[in-house]
C-alpha cells in the first residue's frame, strides 16, 4: 500500500482514450506518475467529425491496453492502487458508459473505492497539476463541447456567470476549419493559417457582444464564415479569412471576460483575483497571450494548464478523484452515465431557439 493515495483515473467521453495514474507529495502537490492518451483522430477523419458509435467501439479495443500501460509507466502495481475515478459526464453516452463500466468492474475486482468525476471538473482544477492553486477563482472553460465563465468556489461548489448560448468556441474553431477545407480536427489548424493572413481582411459578427452579460454566442459567427467561404478562390483568402476568424474570437473574449471579470468581483470578498482558463481551445497561444494581457490590465494572476492537458486526458480526472479520495466522497458502482451534468446544477439551460438574454 502506498504512503501517498494512488489514483487511477480513466476518460472516455469522447474520442480519447486515456488512463492516468498520479499521487501527491509530502506538501500535498499532486505528481502525475503516468498519461496516457490514445487518440481516434485516423477513425473519425474521412467523416469530418466524431462518430459516437465508431468512438465508442475503439474505447471497447483500447481501453485495457491503455490502463494497463498506465499503470506500468507509473512504476506501482495494481494492487497499490487506492481508488479509481472515471468520468461519468457529460459527454457521448455511448463513449462515457466504456470508460465508466471499466472503472467500476476494476474497482470492484480489487475491492477499492470508485468515484464518479464530472468531465467538466477535471478542466476546471487542471491548472493544479503545475500550480499551487486556491480558492476561489474564476475559471473561462473553453472546450469543443463548453464555453462558460464559472466562479469555482470550492471543490464541488461552482456558480455559472455565462455560457454560450448555441456552439461552443472549439466547435466553431472545428467548422471553420471544416469550411476551410482542413481535415478534422481542423480547430489548431486555424491559428497555424491566421499567421499567414490579414486579420482586418473580413469584418465578421461578434453575435451578443453588447448584451447577453458575459453570456456568449458563435453560430451567427460560424453562418458568415459559410457564406463567405462559398466565394474564396484563393488560399491567401482563406488565410485571410481564418486570420480575420481568430481577431473577431480574440475581441469577444476580450470583451466578454472584462464582464466576467465585474460578475466574479462582486461574489468574492478576497483581494487576490485568480483567472484560470482550461480546455482545448486553452491551447490556442494567441488567445493565451491576448487573456494574459487583459489580466495585467485588471489586476488578475492568469493561470493555464500545461497545453499537453487542456484536452480531454485522464491525469484532470485522476486529480479530482484524488480530491474526493482524501474527502472520502466515493460513488456506489451503479453511478450512470450523465450525457449532460452541468458543473453549476442551479444554471438554466440557455441553448436553443427562444433563449431570452
């Protein structure tokens, strides 16, 4: 048995399929032992996108091999492990329930305990795997599947201060990408071509950006890169047009985290104002440098994950199991899969036609 809590933890909400194994240190600083991720990317390329049934059928074929390589690179035996934490949601049922069925059958095979971990949770407590991290602090999650603003209050405790209202921001990164005629997944790509193109090329629509607080919204964004990607002849015009694309992205997070910012200082009464933004899109340099920039302006300490953890991995969701462990907040072995599973479960659903701001 170890001294330090051993965790396992295991993702397959998605279309990765990832095994984690880490522990902490004498000051209580997590150590990520091992991180292993398989991605599906050759699976899902001739479609565009990904296929939850296709998704789901390479989790069924890699997910043993991938835990059992965790566990190896990791050093420690399976029977050293403590508990093992697997997302539960949200996410693609059919992906989600993989993962979710492995963890429990291995949990129950060697008798330790099983907790059940929000998808949502591992972005937002991510940035503790490379930093001393404290509550509370306001978190921009920007993934293919989210974009909110949250004030996490406490491992657990989160308040909802905005959301899209329609795409997320990775999705609209993933369909520009896709109208640019860039393989899946496209969304990195964009940044890659804004560096060879005019940004004031194209003046495109910033959907909500005077309302709405610092709710947000990129279909109206993502229909006026579709009709003008009907007309480019050019790869200089795509190029502008993706630079053009990652501009307008820049000025609504601009202007929408400097609401977030008055929103969250208005919940909190301590003088140290924290900004952690996590998830895939968290990855993109130039929104980095530009959020980095406006937390200067304003006062704010800005932390990010290591860009190798903004996407889906499974040392996030080990993490928050690791946090649970020493809470001793395990879940039952019929926990189920939750497609959806808001981090704020008090927030309205503002998705869809008729969404009033």
């Amino acid at each position: 048995m170890s001294k330090k809590p051993l965790i396992l933890g295991i993702e397959s909400s998605c279309d990765e399929t990832a095994a984690s194994i880490i522990t902490e240190n004498e000051d209580g600083i997590p150590i990520v032992l091992s991180n292993i991720i398989s991605s599906q990317v050759d699976v899902h390329k001739e479609f565009g996108g990904v296929v939850p049934e296709l998704a789901a059928r390479s989790h069924m074929e890699k997910i043993d091999l991938i835990v059992k390589k965790a566990i190896n690179d990791s050093g420690h035996k399976i029977e050293e492990i403590n508990a093992v934490a697997s997302t539960a949601g949200p996410g693609l049922i059919v992906c989600l329930s993989v993962g979710l069925s492995f963890g429990k059958a291995f949990a129950a095979s060697l008798n330790i305990p099983f907790i059940a971990v929000n998808h949502l949770e591992g972005h937002a407590l991510s940035p503790k795997l490379n930093s001393n991290l404290n509550y509370p602090y306001l978190l921009l999650l920007i993934s293919g599947g989210h974009s909110q603003f949250l004030n996490v209050q406490n491992l657990g405790k989160y308040k909802r201060l905005g959301t899209t209202i329609d795409d997320a921001l990775g999705e609209a990164f993933d369909k520009t990408a896709k109208l640019l005629g860039i393989e899946f997944p496209g969304g990195p790509q964009i940044e890659i071509l804004a560096k060879k193109g005019d940004p004031d090329r194209y003046n495109l629509p910033k959907p909500i950006i005077n309302k709405g607080g610092c709710n947000l919204s990129f279909a109206g964004l993502k229909t006026a890169i579709l009709k003008i990607t009907k007309d480019i002849k050019t790869d200089q015009e795509k190029f502008d047009l993706a630079a053009s694309f990652q501009k307008t992205v820049e000025k609504i997070l601009y202007k929408k985290t400097k609401i977030a910012f008055i929103e969250f200082e208005k919940q909190i009464t301590t003088k140290k104002k924290i900004f952690v933004v996590a998830g895939g899109v968290a990855a993109n340099k130039n929104i980095r440098s530009m959020l980095n920039n406006l937390c200067k302006e304003k006062d704010y300490q800005s932390m990010f994950p290591p860009i190798e953890i903004c996407g889906d991995n499974a040392a996030m969701i080990a993490l928050v199991g690791l946090e649970k462990f020493k809470l001793k907040q395990f879940n039952d072995l019929d926990y189920p899969a939750k497609p959806r599973w808001s981090l704020d479960e008090n927030a309205k659903f503002l998705k869809g036609a008729g969404v009033r701001l």
